[in-house]
C-alpha cells in the first residue's frame, strides 16, 4: 500500500472485553485516581490523542456508562486478535491504534505521534527495551484477512501476526522526549501488580506477545 497516515482515517479501540481472570476480576473497573478507573483514565489519555475512541466489548450492552462506540466481539474467547478482527469488521477506519485497558500511565503524546506516522507497513509498533507491544500498536485493515485465517487457524497470539508481516517500528530513540519509555507500557494483569503500581514500583509489563 501507499505510504499514509493513520492520523487520515483512525479508530482508537480500547480493548475492555478480556476475562481478567488473572485479577479475580474486572480490573478495567478498578479505582485508580480521583477521576475514575482504570478504563476511564485510558480512556481519557486516548480522546486526548484523537477523537474517534471505541471499546472492545464482549456484548453491546456492556459499559453502559461509557458514550463511546462499542465494537461487540463478533467470535467469543479470541483475546486481543478477536478484539482486533471484530474493530475491523465494524469499524469505519482504515487503521485500528489498540490498546489494553490496563495500561493506566499510556501518554497521549506518544499515542498522537504514533498516529502521524506516515509508512507503507500496515503495522506500527514500539519496540522497547528488546521486546514489542502489540497491545500499544497501529493495525491497517488491509491485514484483515490473514487476521481471519488466524483465528479460523486458532493462531491467537499477536505475536503469530506480526511475525507474518511488515512492521513500522517506533524504537527507544523516537520515544524518548515523548513518554518514559517503560512506564507507559506497563500494564495490571494481578492485584499484586496494582499494589506495586501504587507504590510507584510497578514496571512489569505486557508478557502477552
């Protein structure tokens, strides 16, 4: 394809559909500042980035209290490639920026930059400290239909899509100045990271690759 940026045609979708079942419960609903959740606070840095903002949903009817488009997962139980699959068959964009839920220190300056890079690969990713983050990535919809051979291959994981294509790498030297390049990416996956978190000492991050 042409080289383009997702700043002309984007979706921001918040992956909120997970089971957290390594949390014990929903931790996108968990307190996290004054202001609201964990949810809300992504929520908030992202429509600071860029006005067209949807969640990733199990059902229509979930996060009532959220007035934002809602992508319902069109296949259950397909982690974040489903969620991704699902933004593309209902979204109205050419390119899906997803991100988790539980990733309460994302910087909506970087989320901006991100989206103003102009490339050819249908994929835009940080790569930091030796390791990707698909779940902070840009996804073009030309990708739509290897997504669906995977998940009708039961290929789940988004590492087993981006080892298939070609990948914009957004690296430490671009980061820095924008975000910390670490802390934006660190993600709640138990209570024991929230404490940690809380204690201004949680930097583990996303292992789902």
């Amino acid at each position: 394809m042409p080289a383009c940026s997702p700043a002309d045609s984007a979706t921001i979708v918040v992956l909120a559909g997970g089971e957290s079942s390594r949390f014990g419960t929903n931790k996108a609903l968990v307190p996290w500042n004054k202001r609201g959740t964990i949810l809300d606070n992504v929520i908030e840095k992202a429509l600071k980035a860029y006005p067209d903002v949807a969640l990733s949903v199990k059902r229509a009817g979930d996060y009532p209290d959220k007035h934002l488009k809602k992508f319902p997962d069109v296949v259950r139980g397909k982690g974040p490639l489903g969620g991704l699959y699902s933004a593309f068959l209902q979204a109205e964009a050419d390119w899906m920026m997803i991100l988790a839920c539980d990733m309460p220190l994302i910087d909506s300056s970087l989320l901006r930059y991100m989206l103003g890079i102009r490339t050819w690969a249908p994929v835009i990713i940080p790569f930091c400290r030796g390791r990707f983050e698909p779940l902070h990535a840009i996804y073009h919809r030309s990708l739509l239909p290897i997504v669906e051979y995977l998940i009708e291959t039961e290929r789940l994981r988004m590492k087993q899509l981006l080892d298939l294509v070609p990948k914009r790498l957004v690296l430490e030297d671009e980061i820095e100045g924008k975000s910390d390049c670490l802390r934006c990416f660190c993600n709640i996956n138990t209570v024991s990271d929230l404490e940690e978190f809380i204690h201004g000492t949680g930097l583990e991050k996303n292992t789902d690759s």
